[in-house]
C-alpha cells in the first residue's frame, strides 16, 4: 500500500452507487484522501478548492458537461494540467473513443462495473509514479537552489576581484607616480645644472625609500596570499619563546609609534611560553595588528599589547584606543580584498588583504583571530594559538628564522603605508 495522506483523489461520477463504492473501496485500501463530485461543474470547483493528484473520471454523466468536455477544461488551465485522468467507461468501447480520451491527456481507461482489485491496483502505480515525480521535483528544487547559491558566492566573488582590481590599480599607482614624480625632478635638476639642496634631497629620498617599500609590500602580500591559495606557503616551524618573541617586535615598533605620540604597553601574565611558530610569519602577523593599530589610532593615543595562557593556548591581544570598526564592518575586514573605506572615499592607503592574510597565517598555525571593537571607540585584535610543541625529529633544517634579523626594514616595509 502507498502510505500517502498527502494525497487527494478525486472521484467524478453521476451515479451515487458508483462514487459511494468507489470511496470505500479506496479508504479501505489506500491512505489517501478521497474527495466525490456527481457533475463535471463540482469536480471544477473541487479543483479549485484544493490541489488534487488523480482524477478518476466517469466518462458519460447525464447532467451538464460528460467527462471527456470535463477533461479538455482541466488539461487547459495550467493549475491542473498536470494532474493523471484515468476514465472510467463502460466495457463495450470502440478504439476511436478511447483515442480520443487519451487525445485530451487521460492517462488510462477502467472499465464499468468496477473491478475492485484492478482499481485499487491502478491506483497505486500513478500515485508511486506521484511519488517519484516529487521525489524528482524536490531533488531538482534543491538543486537549482544550490546552483543559485554557487552562482551568488561566484558573483560575489567576481565582484570582490573587480574591488581588489580596483584597489591594487590604485595602490600600485600611487608610489610607482610618486617615484616617477621624483626621478623626473632629478634629471630636470641634472638636465639645467641645478643643485638640490641637502635638505630636500634627504626629504626626497625618505619618499622614494617609503614607496619602495610600499611596493615591496604590497608584492610581498600579493605573493603570499597566492602562495597559500595554492598550498604552496610552508611554514618554518621552530619551538620558541614566543612571549619574547612578541615583546621584540612591540619594543622594536615603540619608537614609530612615538612619532605619532602614541604609547605601545606591553604586558603579560606569562614570561616564557614554547611553542612550535613560524617566526617570519609571527612577526607579520603582529606588525600587521600594530600598525593598523598605529594608523587609525590619533595622535596621543594608546595601544595595550597583552599576552596570557587560557588551557592549552596563548592569547596576545592588541588593543588601541583608535576610531574602531562598526559591527557590520568587523564581519568583513578578515575578508580577502575587502576594505572598511572603499577606494574614493577612504582616507587611509591599504590594499585590504592585510588582514586577510594574517588570518591564513594564524589558521595555519592552528588558531583563531577576532576583533571586538565599537566605532568610535578602539579596537582588539585577540589572537588565540593553541600551546603545542615540535619534537626534535621534526625541526626543519632550516633552522628558525632570526627574529632579530632585519627586523626594522621590515617594519618601514609592514608601515610603509602610515603617514608620519
Ligand atoms: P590593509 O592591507 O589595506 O592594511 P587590512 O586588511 O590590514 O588592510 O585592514 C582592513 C581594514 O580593517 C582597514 O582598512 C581598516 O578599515 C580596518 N581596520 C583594521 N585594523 C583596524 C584598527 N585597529 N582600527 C580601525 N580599523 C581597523
């Protein structure tokens, strides 16, 4: 039997006898609702009433429309086209008669009087093949809604390449125009004789070197985010110290800070804490927090940097008292190619893969990265990296990288685009 309440059969007969045996033969057999009309005129408006799966249709009736005028009508309204007629006729039928019920779309022919056990049989194959039929449209639905969602993530995705097109045109162009700018100073000074003073060449060459680093930067960031897309970014694993590893690039960065008289706090409840990192990446990741913190931080401001252990792993949070960052711009900023500002409005120089790809390189190290802040009101980076350790089997043999090394070309690079 096919369990099926959701059903609804439609029995159309003039003969109360007919319609009387019909419905109790198909309750006693099939889970199915059975709704009756005696004239072609109560069957349209069972049809309207409610949505009705089979039709089991009296092709003779004596009163107003016969079965086959009834049949035409539902098969031209789109609401009930779809739905199987089977007819019920008397046995002594010619081929020409049947042709023309199965002209107007009936499905099938049952003759008169009825056979119970070929009714109830018919009866269950078109409401399994309704079943499937369901079955299918549900699978299609989901389907083209997946296809939907594929097609928005795509657009979306298209779009945010569009921005970061946009975005890197704009940050490529403005050093590249302004080292184009200063060397065509040069040769006019060179070309007519002209001296620069010490002053102004020192001035000039400080530019240069920032939109150098600018550039180196922005190649640097564009490399990596590519190297990591395509599983090609290695991390260099070391077991070290990581608090002082941090506490080396906070000192290191305090005296830019003090350029826009913004205090750097260090603090930690930890003084050692081993762990397997990537020092090259370690420090990205942190002179990346910092000089965000440092540019949207105004004059006279503060930036706390706190370490401490909770369980298994280590939080460093780097707090400024800065402009903040809105609720619906916190969800976007972790976001590849998205910016808070966008390109024609903005005030501040990015790209807006910064973040991005400290994200990659935290995840990489098996961690976390959330912002809580409020415009207007500061921000906090907290960054969450669980405390787990390299036997010696498995150090590289590169060895670590030195944290010590070349650590102030890196910061003009990581701030290269705050204006001092
Ligand atoms: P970029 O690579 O251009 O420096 P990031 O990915 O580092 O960009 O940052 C994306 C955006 O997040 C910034 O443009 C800024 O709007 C916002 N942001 C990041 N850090 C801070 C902060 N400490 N305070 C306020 N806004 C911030």
């Amino acid at each position: 039997m096919v369990a099926s309440n959701l059903y609804t059969i439609l029995v159309v007969d003039d003969n109360p006898n007919n319609l009387f045996t019909a419905r109790a033969l198909i309750k006693e057999y099939i889970d199915a609702r059975v709704v009756l009309a005696d004239t072609s005129t109560k069957a349209l408006h069972e049809l309207i009433k409610q949505p009705v799966d089979l039709i089991i249709l009296d092709v003779h009736m004596e009163k107003g429309m016969d079965g086959f005028e009834l049949a035409q009508i539902i098969k031209s309204r789109k609401k009930t086209e779809h739905i199987p007629i089977v007819f019920l006729t008397a046995a002594c039928i010619n081929e020409e008669f049947k042709k023309k019920g199965f002209e107007i779309g009936a499905v099938d022919y049952l003759t008169k009087p009825i056979d119970d056990f070929l009714l109830i049989n018919r009866i269950n194959v078109y409401l399994k093949l309704i079943e499937k039929e369901r079955t299918m449209n549900i699978i299609l639905q989901e389907q083209a809604e997946e296809l939907k969602r594929a097609k928005d993530v795509a657009e979306a995705a298209n779009e945010a390449k569009d921005m970061f097109l946009a975005n890197i045109s704009h940050e490529l162009r403005t050093p590249l125009n302004i080292l184009l700018g200063a060397t065509q100073i040069t040769k006019y000074h060179l070309e007519n004789d002209k001296v620069l003073d010490r002053e102004e060449i020192k001035m000039k060459s400080k530019t240069q070197i920032q939109n150098c680093y600018r550039l180196i930067r922005l190649v640097n960031n564009l490399i990596d985010i590519t190297k990591i897309d395509s599983s090609n970014f290695a991390l260099n694993l070391s077991n070290c110290n990581i608090v002082e590893v941090v506490e080396a690039i906070v000192t290191s960065v305090v005296e830019y800070a003090a350029l826009k008289n913004i205090k750097i706090i260090f603090d930690t409840d930890v003084e050692e804490v081993i762990l397997a990192c990537d020092l090259d990446s370690i420090e990205r990741i942190i002179l990346n927090l910092l000089s965000n913190a440092i540019k949207f931080t105004p004059k006279d401001g503060n930036i706390f940097v706190n370490i401490s252990t909770i369980n298994d792993s280590i939080q460093i949070r780097v707090k400024d008292s800065g402009i903040g960052i809105s609720e619906d711009e916190q969800n976007m900023i972790f976001e590849r190619f998205k910016q808070v500002d966008n390109l024609l409005t903005r005030s501040n120089e990015g790209s807006g893969i910064g973040l991005n790809l400290v994200k990659s390189l935290i995840e990489m190290h098996g961690g976390t990265i959330q912002v809580n802040s409020e415009y207007l009101n500061g921000s906090e980076f907290i960054v969450e990296m669980p405390i787990s350790k390299m036997s010696n089997d498995q150090i590289t043999e590169n060895g670590p990288n030195n944290i010590f090394s070349n650590v102030i070309s890196k910061i003009d690079i990581e701030f290269s685009d705050i204006y001092f």
